[in-house]
C-alpha cells in the first residue's frame, strides 16, 4: 500500500529560485513507491506546476469557504482545482492559532471541497500540550472531529486526509511517540464509528505530523502503520526528504 508524504513548506522559502532548486534536488530520487504531495506557498505554485507538474502532485496550505467574491487576500477551492492543485490542508493548528480559525469555519471549508471540487482535503486535528498534561487529548480531538465534520455525510470520509498532528509536537524536535501515535490512531477510529458507525473503521486515511525526520519515519509508518506523515521542517531539506518519502 501506498503511504502518503504530505511536504508542508509553510512560509518557506523566500523565494521562489529556492523552491526549485529544492524540487530540482527531489526529482528523480523519490522513487515513486509512495504518494509525495508537495504544499509550497501558493504563489509559486503556478510556478511549481508548470515545471515541475510531471514530477509531482502538488497541493495548498489553506483555502478560504467561499469560491468567489470581495475576500481580500483569500483563494478557493475552485481556484486551487483550476490551476491543477490536487490537495488542500485545513485547519492546520498554525491557522488555529495564530489566524485564530474556529472548528466552525474549517467545517465551511470542507464542505465546500467536497460538495463543489474533487480537491482531497487534509484535516488536522490535535491537541496542545497543556491539553495533553491534563489528559484532554481524546475529548480535544472528539470535539475537534465531531465540529469540522458536522453535516458530512459518511460516503464522503474516505475521501478526506484526517492528519493527527499534536501541537507540542510541531516544529519543536519532540515527536510523539509510538504508543502515543497508536493511542490517537485508534481514539480517531473510534471517535468516527461513535459519529457515523462501524462501517467506516476501515475507510479511513490517518497520518501524522509532528517533527517527522528521517531517524523517525520507520516508526510512525511501520511501527505505527499511520497511512502518512505530514512533514515541515525536514521538507524543506532534500537530503532527509527523499529519505522520508522513499521509506
Ligand atoms: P514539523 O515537521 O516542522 O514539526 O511541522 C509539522 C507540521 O506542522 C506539518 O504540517
């Protein structure tokens, strides 16, 4: 089985010559065992496409919930399907905190991807570490699930990317470890029977994000057997990407 390797750049690298040269370095070393999804800034994703569309699927960080009007500074999901993007991750815990995006309007979003494209979404979900300390991560994430997911019909969630992402974890070198990972893994599974039912428990794509590197990537994918991993910092570095994405 394919797992999916999720790159997301965030804001990096500043220019655009920067993100060649790193897509330059990938090409023809990631050996196609796996899916690899690249999430560049969205302005060099015109870019990206034209030179580099043969090589890889790429996708967007974020989207707004509606697909047009007076929305200074926003892009749609219609948009990102037309320029030949495959992917949109939503509700990253960056959007969450420092954009303070609400459960609600990642609700919004994902009902528009997939009432109106054939965009795949990426969901994160995740709690922080005070959250973690007081033994909140189930009910953080069951009220994160049950929110973003309200009015979502079941056929539709094999289509989405649910991405369990700790926020502790994130960019800090602390990844979570095997029996945490599980334990989420399997809190998901049941957290989505609760809300829709059994049949479902075999049809859903979870992966993990949280300072994945090269030194950890068998543990999450083989020991873990997460579907994917969702990769920041280490994205960005060719050498420990390819590594991640031939795993
Ligand atoms: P790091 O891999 O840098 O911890 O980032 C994870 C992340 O936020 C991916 O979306």
């Amino acid at each position: 089985m394919k797992k999916l390797i999720i790159a997301n750049w965030k804001c990096n690298p500043e220019k655009i010559i920067e993100g060649m040269k790193i897509l330059n370095s990938l090409k023809g070393l990631v050996d196609g065992k796996n899916k690899v999804v690249i999430c560049p800034p969205s302005v060099f994703l015109g870019q990206f496409l034209a030179d580099f569309g043969q090589d890889f699927t790429f996708g967007v960080q974020n989207c707004y919930f509606e697909q047009k009007g007076a929305y200074t500074g926003e892009i749609s999901p219609k948009m990102i399907q037309s320029i030949g993007a495959k992917y949109v991750i939503i509700g990253h815990s960056e959007r969450r905190s420092i954009f303070k995006e609400n459960d609600d309007e990642i609700n919004k979003k994902l009902s528009l991807i997939l009432n109106e494209t054939n965009l795949i979404p990426v969901l994160c979900i995740g709690e922080n570490r005070e959250e973690r300390e007081a033994e909140k991560t189930y009910q953080v994430i069951a009220r994160q699930l049950m929110n973003c997911l309200d009015n979502i019909p079941k056929e539709k969630l094999n289509k989405i990317v649910i991405a369990y992402e700790p926020v502790w974890a994130i960019g800090t070198g602390i990844y979570a470890t095997e029996d945490k990972i599980i334990d989420a893994r399997n809190s998901i599974v049941k957290i989505l029977c609760d809300i829709y039912d059994k049949s479902i428990e075999n049809k859903i794509n979870i992966i993990y994000g949280g300072s994945v590197n090269k030194e950890n990537i068998d543990m999450v994918i083989n020991g873990c057997k997460m579907d994917g991993v969702l990769v920041g910092g280490a994205s960005l570095k060719p050498k420990d990407f390819i590594l991640i994405c031939n795993i």
